[in-house]
C-alpha cells in the first residue's frame, strides 16, 4: 500500500490520512500492509468512505445493550445445543467415514464441517489428512503476524458531559496516544461512555493498566476539556492477548493473500470456511462474520444435497 501511495498520491497529504486510515482500520501503517488486502476490504466494504464515515458508514449503527446482546440472546435461543469449553483441537477427515471434531471433552462427529473463526485462530487445530498448502499457508501466514497490543479501553463519566459543550465525543489523531475515540454512551444517557482504541507500542507511558485508566483521562481532557478528568470508572481489554481470537483487525502483509487469497473461502475437501475474513460484505466486521456464516451453511447444505 506505501509504493502504492508513494506512486498515485497526487498531494503529501494523501499519505498522512492513509496512514490515519490504516492505523484505525488494519492497526498497521501503509508501508507494511498489502494492498490487496486493502481492496479487499474496502470491496468488501462498499469503497473507501462506507470505512471511515460515522454517518452511514461502518460506524453508523450500535447495538442497544451492546453488541454482547446478539451472542447472549443467540445463546438463549440455542439453549444446551451451545457447548462451551470444548475447543477443537483436531479435524479429521477420513471420508467416506463421517468426520471426527477432538476436543478436550469429547469428540463428535459430523458429515460436514464448519470452521467459523479467523484463518489465524485455525492454526492452532490440527486437520488430518493436512489441508492444501494454499490453505494452510493462507492460515500460517496470518498467524505469523506480530500481534500488537491494542486496546480498547471505555472510560465512564456520570453523563455525556461533552454534548452540553456541543461535542460530539469523537477524536482522531495520527500523533496522539490514543488513536480514536467514539461517545459510546448508552442510548438515554443514563452515563456516559468515550470509547478510546490505543496502540501501546507508540505510547509506552500506557504500557500497563493502571497508567491508562489514569492518563488517558488526562488524554482525553486535552480534546474534550478538564470534565473529562472525572471519570467514574475504567473498563479495558487488550485484544492481543486474547489466546482465542487472533484476527480481525490485521495488518495483513504482501504475498499472503497473493498466494493464498482464493482459498479464505473455497472448501477444502468438507471442511467450510467461514469467520468474518471469509465475507464478501463488510469483511472484517460483525456482518461479514453473520454473512460468511450463512454462505458456509448454504455451502455445506447443497453439498449434503449431492
Ligand atoms: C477492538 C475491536 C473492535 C471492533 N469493533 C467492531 C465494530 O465496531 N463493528 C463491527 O462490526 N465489528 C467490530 N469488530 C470486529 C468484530 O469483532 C469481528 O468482525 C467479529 O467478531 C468476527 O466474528 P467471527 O465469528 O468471524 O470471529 P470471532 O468473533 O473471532 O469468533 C471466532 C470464535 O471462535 C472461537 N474459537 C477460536 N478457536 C477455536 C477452536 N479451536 N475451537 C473452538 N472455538 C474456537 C473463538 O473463541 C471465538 O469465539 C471489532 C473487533 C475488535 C477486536
């Protein structure tokens, strides 16, 4: 994507807000990130403005609850059909015998099966017999990917305090500790809520916990005024360290998806690729994992059908 921009950039200022862009969307600079995958995602995505609009765009909406609420009443629906606690550790394929899904519990069995989660996370799951070298490199390259802490962090106030100031509680910065911050508060304004994303490796003052709940009140003072010092409580969680989830926002680098790229959802044998990196909507995004998981079962169920 740099000798891309380097090439077609018509002003200095094209690069600077490509790298605003890329650090927000794929948490990584141009220099380092495929340009396929870029357009890729923005395809995916409708074009580049549906990335990065508030208003009708890919920010455009929340969920009243949080987004937590469509898992949990999912959840409710499926009652005991939702097994927790059983990662798969290993495929196995021994057609035309049914497929065996090993966990640390129990196996199962299935005709078909079903992998929803990143290429990323699909490394950790042993496929025997192995799957194609596209595939399995695709999922390899992925993985080899640094995983850079980044957080996203909610600090919580007794009100929307900014909109009686006509603020509307959104802050970009290519420079500044925290990247973006969005008024996450809920829908009556019962508290208020700024939800800040922050790249630790370019603010080492953030390194631990307890220096970002204290300074990035301090951080967000300096945009939305000193109110923002009183803040009522601190919720963060640092996505890179979440064992089971590897993917989503990815800086994906060159050659990865050159080589393995038609592979993210072409069935290996039957195995099903789903996982929001699959989609073709809003790849990377809630709906393209809803859509890719619906394309995957229509997948499986025309197989079944022959
Ligand atoms: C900080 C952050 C902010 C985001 N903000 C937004 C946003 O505002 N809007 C939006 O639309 N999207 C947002 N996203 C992206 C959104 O979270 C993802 O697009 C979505 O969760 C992808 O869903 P998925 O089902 O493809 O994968 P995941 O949500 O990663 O689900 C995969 C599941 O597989 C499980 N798993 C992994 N390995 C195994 C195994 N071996 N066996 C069994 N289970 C396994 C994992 O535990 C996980 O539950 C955000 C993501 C992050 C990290």
């Amino acid at each position: 994507m740099g000798d891309w921009l380097r090439r077609h950039a018509s002003t200095s200022f094209t690069p600077s807000v490509f790298r605003l862009i890329s650090r927000a969307v794929w948490a990584g600079y141009p220099e380092r990130i495929s340009l396929l995958w870029v357009l890729h995602y923005l395809r995916a995505a409708g074009g580049l403005l549906p990335v990065i609009l508030n208003e009708g765009g890919a920010q455009d909406q929340r969920i009243v609850g949080g987004s937590q609420v469509i898992s949990e009443r999912m959840a409710t629906d499926l009652g005991d059909r939702i097994l927790l606690g059983r990662p798969a550790l290993r495929v196995e394929d021994h057609a035309p015998d049914r497929m065996r899904v090993v966990t640390p519990v129990e196996t199962f069995t299935a005709d078909r099966v079903i992998v929803a989660m990143a290429p990323s996370d699909t490394v950790r799951i042993d496929f025997a017999p192995a799957l194609p070298k596209p595939r399995a490199e695709l999922a390899s390259g992925w993985a080899r990917l640094p995983r850079l802490p980044l957080v996203k962090a909610a600090v919580l106030y007794k009100t929307p305090f900014w909109r009686a100031d006509g603020l509307n509680g959104a802050m970009q910065s290519d420079r500044g500790a925290i990247q973006l911050v969005f008024d996450n508060s809920p829908d009556d304004a019962s508290m208020g809520v700024l939800s800040c994303f922050l790249s630790v490796v370019e603010s080492p003052q953030f390194a631990d916990r307890k220096s970002r709940e204290e300074g990035l009140r301090e951080e967000l003072a300096r945009y939305f005024g000193a109110k923002a010092l009183d803040a009522t409580g601190y919720v963060e969680k640092d996505w890179s360290t979440d064992p089971w989830s590897t993917g989503c926002i990815t800086p994906l680098t060159p050659g990865i998806l050159t080589a393995g790229g038609e592979h993210l959802r072409k069935p290996s044998g039957r195995i099903f690729w789903a996982g929001t990196e699959s989609a073709k909507r809003w790849c990377g995004y809630m709906d393209g994992a809803i859509s890719a998981g619906a394309r995957a079962a229509n997948e499986v169920h025309a197989s079944l059908k022959t």
